[in-house]
C-alpha cells in the first residue's frame, strides 16, 4: 500500500476515495467521525465498502474503529467483520495486550456472523509513546497483524504524547521512525507505512517527506487528501530507470554466473548474489512490464 486515503465512514466519498488512484481507502470511524455521528458511520459503512468493490481497481479496504477507552469500539469491529473489510487500523494503541483486546472482539464476531476465521487482518497504529517505546512486541502480538503505521504528524496524538515540535525535515521523529521499521521488518511485517502530512497545499513538502521515508524503508503513508495520493504514489514507486538498472544487474551476473563466476563487475561496481537478490526483490515488487 503505497498510499492509504483516509474518509470519514459518515460523508459520502468513497467513490472519489477511488477515483484518486489509492492503493488503500481508510474508512474512519474515530477522529474523523463527530460523537453524534458515530451510529450513522457505522450504518454507512456497506454502502461505502460496496461503493468501493464496485471499482475497476478496487483498492484494499480497511476500517479505523474507535479506541478501546471508547464506548464505540465493539460495535466499530463488528460492523466491519459484517463487512469483511480486509483490515482494522487499531488506533492509540498503548501495548500488546490492546492488540490481542481487537483481536479477541474481532474473533468473536468472525463466529457470530459466520465469517471466515482469520478473514479480518490488523494494521496497529503507533501513536503513543508506550507503543512507540514496546513497538516490537505490538508488531508480534497477532498472526493477523500485515503491516503497522508509524505515526509522525504534527499536533497529532503522538505529537504530544512524545513531546516533540514538528519539522517538514523530521529529524525530530527520525529515530523512532527507523526503530519501527527495523522492529516491522524482524517481525516479518514488510509493509510499514507512516503518516502524515497535513499541509494540503504543500506538494513539494510532502513530496520530500515521502521520499525521505520511502528510502528509510517504509513501503507507503497515509494520506489526508486526494490531491496528496500520485505525489506519494510516485515517492514510493522506483523510477523507470532505476527499474531498468536491476533487470542490467540481473541479466550481467546471470550471464556471469554461467561462466563460473559468483562476483561480476557491473557498470564499475562490485555485485554478488546479495546484490542481486535485492534487485529481484524490488523487481518482484514494481517490474510489471
């Protein structure tokens, strides 16, 4: 998921969600949700999960329920298990046993509503500072879990709650940053994401910004606008010519490997199979040519 557009699960723009090319729609039932209308997203929600798998392209569809100090979140995940969105993005999160918290609820209306076990994956927010802090083990507290979303935004949760003031830079957030991919990856969760920026109008700000994470490691962000998703999309696709220079890299040591060579001297740089590994990684991923 390159790019995860958050909606409010009460508006009406799921299609238009899809329709900004999102590898991902969030549909929020917290934040983005005023108290008085939280019943009514809920009700929203087939119809917008509908509006969404009707698509040419549908996107991968996930739901961002209430937090568990909430008096919402039961009826959040059950809601979305009758939907069978393919992953819950768990907010505010303060350790593991939050996590097993969703998954127990989440287990239990996969029974109830004779949904498939297993059905619904889980996607742990870190936004607080103990789940920034016990990060490892909240990644490797469910099965369920596919990736995990970094949280760096400014006067967000995880802004106060860590202290820390906002920089377009983000040195300020650079180490945790690296700490969550690093723990993401020896979970076995190869598609961190991390989010936000929420200068609407500074496209050249979070063009930087995406592409600083994209070559930290992180494999995509959440965005608040459409107008925010090709920006992103691009920071996160390889460019045509660096995909054109893996599939040089390949073919060179192939060809160096059949004469008995397991070293090759590629365009003046030193490659082996490690080398080349991680071309076919990349390639695997984006060469669909």
């Amino acid at each position: 998921m390159r790019s995860a557009l958050f909606v409010p699960a009460h508006k009406p723009w799921a299609r238009k969600a899809v329709d900004s090319g999102a590898d991902a729609v969030i549909l929020d039932l917290e934040d983005a949700v005023p108290e008085d209308q939280k019943v009514a997203a809920r009700a929203g929600l087939r119809e917008a999960v509908s509006s969404i798998r009707d698509a040419d392209a549908a996107p991968v569809v996930l739901v961002r329920p209430n937090a568990l100090d909430s008096n919402h979140y039961a009826s959040d995940v059950e809601a979305a298990v009758v939907e069978r969105v393919d992953a819950l993005l768990l907010p505010k999160l303060f350790g593991a046993d939050d996590v097993r918290e969703f998954e127990a609820v989440v287990r239990c209306f996969e029974v109830m509503h004779a949904v498939p076990q297993g059905s619904v994956a889980l996607v742990p927010s870190l936004e607080t500072a103990r789940a920034i802090r016990d990060c490892t083990q909240i990644m490797t507290a469910s099965d369920r879990i596919v990736s995990v979303l970094v949280a760096a935004a400014r006067d967000s949760d995880v802004s106060r709650e860590v202290g820390f003031t906002w920089t377009p830079e983000g040195l300020e957030t650079l180490q945790y940053r690296t700490a969550a991919i690093v723990a993401s990856r020896a979970a076995g969760i190869d598609a961190p994401m991390v989010g936000l920026w929420q200068e609407l109008t500074d496209l050249d700000g979070l063009g930087r910004f995406a592409l600083q994470n994209s070559q930290l490691g992180f494999r995509g962000q959440v965005v608040i606008h459409p107008s925010h998703v090709a920006v992103v999309n691009e920071a996160y696709t390889p460019p045509g010519h660096v995909l054109e220079r893996y599939r040089r890299m390949v073919a060179a040591f192939e060809v160096g490997q059949e004469a008995g060579s397991a070293a090759v001297t590629f365009e003046g740089e030193h490659i082996d199979i490690a080398h080349v590994k991680t071309a076919r990684t990349i390639l695997a991923r984006f060469d669909h040519a």
